[in-house]
C-alpha cells in the first residue's frame, strides 16, 4: 500500500448551506479537510455579529474536528462600525456579490464605490475582502475579465486591504493576478474549474452538476489554471467553492453551484499526481491559504491511501460534479 501523508487541509472557498442540510454538508467536507472559510450567501444572509457566531456554533456541533473559517456578506447599506462586531464575532473575511451575480445574490451591491469606507474599516481590522468577481451584466464568457477594472479600483483605492479573487475561472485573470502584490491579492481555484471545460458542461448531452458561477471555460483558461495550481506561486491556493443543491434544484431549475467538497481533496491528488506533482499538492490545499489569511497552519495531518474508487452518483440527494468519475486516492485518515 502506498500512502501520502500531509498536513490537514484547507478549504478556503465552501458553501454549508443552513439548517437540516448543513449537518451532513458540514461531515462531508470535514471528513477531509480540517478548515473552512463558509460562505454567508444562506437565505438570509450572514450580515450581522448574531447570526455569524450563530452559524459558527452549528458548524462546529455538526461536525466536531472541522473549524469554520466565519464570514459575513457585504451589504449595500453596511457601515464601519458594523465591520468593526463582525471582527469581534470572530468573522475573517468579508463577501462581496455585486447584485444578481450568482445564487442568492439579489442583496448584493450595485454601488462598489459606495463600500469604500466598509473597505477601510475593513482593512483596518485586519478582515479579508472575497470578492465574487462577475460582472452580471457582461456576455457570460467576458463577465470575470469585465470586473478586472472594478477589482483593481479597489486594489488600489484600499492598498492595504487583502483581496481574494475567488473561483478563478478565465486565463486572462491569472495573468492579472500575477502582477499585483501577493501578501495583497490572491485568487482561489476550484476542483471542478481544474477539470472541467464547457464541452464537458455542454458539448454531449447537457450535464446540469457541471454548471456553475462562473462558468467553467475553455481547455485554454483550464490549462492556465492548471499552470497557476501547480507551479507553487503564493497567489493562489485552494478553495471548492463546493455549492450543494438538491438534484431537483439543478436538473428543474438550472441553479449554479458544483458539489465537490465530500471528494475534492482525493480528486486533487489524483490529478496532481497525473500532472507528476504530487509534491505540491500540500502547498496547494494546507499552506498558501493560510499564509495569505495570516492563519496558523494546521498541525494536524491528513493521510491518503493509493485506492481507486468511484465517486458515487449521489450525497443526500445531492448529485457530485464528479459522480462515476474513477480516482486513484482515498482519505483514509485526518486528526492527530
Ligand atoms: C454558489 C452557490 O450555490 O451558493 N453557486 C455557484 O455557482 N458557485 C454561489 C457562488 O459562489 O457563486
Ligand atoms: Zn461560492
């Protein structure tokens, strides 16, 4: 038996969703990883210092041994001294939706400009600024590169404020990454943008587990992807954006959002290890997230076992974006 043994990873992109679900979404991704950075976009929003220590505690009574990284979403209407409670109830970063942009971003803002003093505050307190960078009004393939000029109004209106570019999905954006400071701005990549291209969502017969925001792309912004995952550059680091639905939600109604977190970790060291840098795989997953978010790394470690197995075709009548894919490691144990 062959296994890799590594520090305990970090997922710092992932959705929990709220109530009956969020146990078994919680022990799916804790299973795996030891962190989380839980996305507040539930209906309603996490948006005040209550409800952020609230979700805090479900997290951790669901699924003891995972700790949740807390966020809260940004308002149109927040102010400073809101920032400065949230800070206090043990928030690490904060979400930025521009409106209509994805799943259950109706509430999201129109007027970035307008947040320029929450951003301030937000710098001041040593929060993370995570941006779901689209522009909604764009052509659907131009809507990440379209919020390029925004994203850098920001940058350079609050130089002091770290920056995460979350689910990065467009080669164009990785070049645009690379030339801003890296203890500022950062970007996460996905499992399924790591795999998948838009002949895989749409090219046979339309397979809705693969539809996302923002949309998966070319074989090209793939390959840029790839490139960035695997070269070891501080910029980037791993994040699932893991976004449960019930099958009925994605096959009826289209929702957007990618299953991944019960898998994502024996997912990534398969394709690491088919890309023959396995090596990288801990840097990726356990390090630059932390470092970025000037965390302390894990100290416990999780082992994997060289096993192929089959990505089951569902989780509590969740449908995975990888269901029936074959892959070559199994999480056999995480703690210690
Ligand atoms: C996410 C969700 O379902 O909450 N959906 C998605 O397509 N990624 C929201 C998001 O992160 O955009
Ligand atoms: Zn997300």
């Amino acid at each position: 038996m062959q296994y890799l043994e590594m520090r305990a990873a970090d997922d710092m992109h992932l959705h929990l969703r709220q109530g009956a679900q969020l146990v078994a979404y919680a022990r799916d991704a804790a299973r795996s990883f030891a962190r989380g950075l839980v996305m507040p976009n539930t209906l309603p929003p996490l948006a005040s210092p209550e409800s952020v220590r609230a979700y805090g505690r479900q997290i951790e009574e669901a699924a003891p041994g995972f700790t949740p990284l807390l966020t809260f979403k940004i308002l149109p209407h927040m102010d400073a001294g809101l920032v400065r409670s949230l800070k206090e109830a043990g928030a690490v970063a904060g979400k930025l939706y521009p409106e209509g942009v994805t799943t259950h971003a109706e509430d999201g803002v129109r007027d970035v400009e307008g947040l320029f003093p929450v951003f301030e505050a937000m710098a001041e307190e040593g929060l993370v600024l995570c941006i779901h960078a689209e522009s909604p009004g764009a052509p659907v393939l131009e809507r990440e590169a379209a919020f390029h000029e925004t994203f850098l109004r920001i940058h350079h209106a609050v130089p002091s404020l770290r920056i995460v570019f979350e689910h990065v999905s467009d080669a164009r954006t990785v070049a645009l990454i690379r030339t801003l400071p890296p203890d500022k701005v950062a970007g996460t990549i996905t499992l399924h943008h790591l795999l998948f291209t838009l002949d895989d969502l749409l090219g046979g017969r339309l397979n809705p587990h693969l539809f996302c925001k923002p949309v998966v792309k070319t074989s090209a912004d793939r390959d840029a992807l790839r490139e960035a995952a695997f070269s070891g550059d501080p910029h980037f680091f791993f994040g699932s954006d893991s976004a449960p639905h019930p099958r009925e939600k994605k096959e009826r109604e289209g929702a957007a959002g990618c299953y991944t977190a019960p898998y994502a970790l024996e997912a990534l060291a398969s394709l690491f290890e088919a890309h023959g840098v396995l090596g990288v795989l801990e840097g990726f997953v356990s390090e630059r997230g932390a470092r970025f978010y000037g965390l302390l790394l894990n100290e416990e470690r999780v082992v994997l076992r060289k096993e192929e197995w089959v990505v089951p075709a569902e989780y509590h009548g969740v449908v995975p974006a990888c269901a029936g894919m074959r892959l070559g490691w199994r999480v056999v144990e995480k703690g210690r």
